[in-house]
C-alpha cells in the first residue's frame, strides 16, 4: 500500500533536516533536499513497518480506543 505524506524541510546552514508530523519519530538530515528526501521516506518506511509488525505479533488483547488531552 502506499501513502502520501506531507513533509517539512528546513535549510540549517550546509543541512537539510526533515520530518513528518503525522509520522511520530521520523526525523532526518541530508546535504541536498534529495537527499534528505530519501532519507526521510526511508525512515518513514522503517517506523511504518515495524507498527503494522508489533501489531500482527498478536497483540490481540482486548483493545481501547480513548481521547487524551495534553498541554503544548
């Protein structure tokens, strides 16, 4: 299956940093935008694939959906 995401790319001095706000975690550097880009989908990939693993290993407990509320 493939997803569209929205990333962000920051200029900081000689690098490139990304990340993926909907994607928790996915965060990366590269010299050139294609670069980072790679990297990030790379990433993205990575952290995507071992969620749908963790929950295929059977974890099939009785699951709970609540809302949270945090302060930023």
């Amino acid at each position: 299956m493939e997803r569209t995401l929205e990333a962000t790319i920051e200029k900081r001095d000689k690098w490139y940093i990304a990340w993926v706000d909907a994607v928790p975690g996915a965060f990366s550097q590269g010299r050139t935008i294609k670069e980072v880009q790679e990297n990030l989908k790379e990433a993205v990939q990575l952290i995507l694939e071992s969620q749908q693993e963790l929950r295929a290993k059977g974890m099939a407990g009785k699951i709970l959906k609540r809302k949270i509320q945090v302060q930023v």
